[in-house]
C-alpha cells in the first residue's frame, strides 16, 4: 500500500538515495552526468527548507517523492522522482495527483507549472495524459515570465543539456482585474 506523507529532515538519507537511484533512468536514456546530476544532500536540505516534499512510502519504505512551491499564481512542481527499482508502478502518478489536488484546494492558483527536459519522454508522457500541456513561447499568462525565468536560470546552469520547456495545468480561470 503506498502512502504519501510529508517529508521531514528525518527522512534527508532516503530522499538522497531516492534522487541517486530515479536518476539512473536518465542515463539510461543517455544523458550525461554534466547534464542530470542527482542533487547533493546539501541540495536536498534546501528543497526541505524552501519547498513542500512529499515522501511516498511502501510498505514503511521510502520509493520516491515530490516537491513542490507556490510562485505567484502558480503552485510549481519543482520535481518528482522515484527509485528506479520502484518505477512505472504508479508511485509517480500518484504524487503528481496529490500535487494537483494541492493546486486545486488553493483558491488563489491560477496554474500548475513544471519544468522539463523535451528529450525526456518519459515525463513528457505521464505529464501530458495528467492534462498538463506546454507553455507556448509567445503565450502571456499571469506571471509567465516567473516560469519562462525558470527554464533561463536552468539552461544557464548547463550549457550542454537538452531543452527544457515549460508544462502548464489550468488549476481556475485567473480573477478578473478590478
């Protein structure tokens, strides 16, 4: 049974291994360790610091997490990773849709982002059949800058890595201005 719990620095060693063994998958895929490297534990009390993470736990065992934080209107889906012994069994599925109710129960969120490599299948796939669709280069939203800074701040971190481009979800229509 896989239960989903909030993350806590406790759990800092299985969030670190959960990191290590999801991003296998990438260099299975063919990046490079330059391109996808798994965060440092220092990285990974940072994330517990300044985001909402939420463990999924199978049978007591740690298998993955996700994390998340409000940016403007947006709730943005910072990542989700799951051990690679544990993918494709619906851990990942089941923390997207815990992160959507999230956006949905925040009266204020206009939009669920995220932020992917295009070379990343994988992702691309569960995140387009969750709805989530990409942010079109000209398409202006409230705060679309705030994601677009996103990918630039990303792509300035890695000059050889793929693409990364925006995914958004309609959460509610944005409040008309007064």
């Amino acid at each position: 049974m896989l239960l989903l719990r909030p993350a806590t620095l406790h759990d800092l060693p299985a969030l670190h291994a959960i990191e290590r063994s999801a991003t296998e998958l990438y260099y299975e895929e063919g990046f490079t360790p330059s391109q996808v490297d798994p965060r440092s534990e220092a990285d990974m009390r940072l994330l517990l610091k300044y985001t909402t993470v939420l463990l999924a736990c199978e049978d007591d065992h740690p298998i993955g997490y996700a994390s998340f934080y409000a940016r403007g209107p947006f709730l943005h889906l910072e990542e989700i990773a799951v051990r690679r012994d544990r993918q494709r069994r619906g851990c990942g599925r089941a923390l997207a849709h815990q992160v959507i109710a999230e956006a949905r129960s925040d009266l204020q969120c206009t939009h669920l982002s995220l932020v992917t490599f295009t070379s990343a299948h994988w992702a691309v796939n569960m995140y387009s059949h969750l709805g989530f669709r990409f942010l079109d280069p000209g398409e202006v939203l409230p705060h679309s800058e705030l994601l677009r800074e996103i990918v630039e701040i990303e792509a300035a971190a890695c000059l050889t890595c793929p693409p990364r481009v925006p995914m958004i979800l309609a959460i509610r229509a944005p409040a008309a201005a007064t």
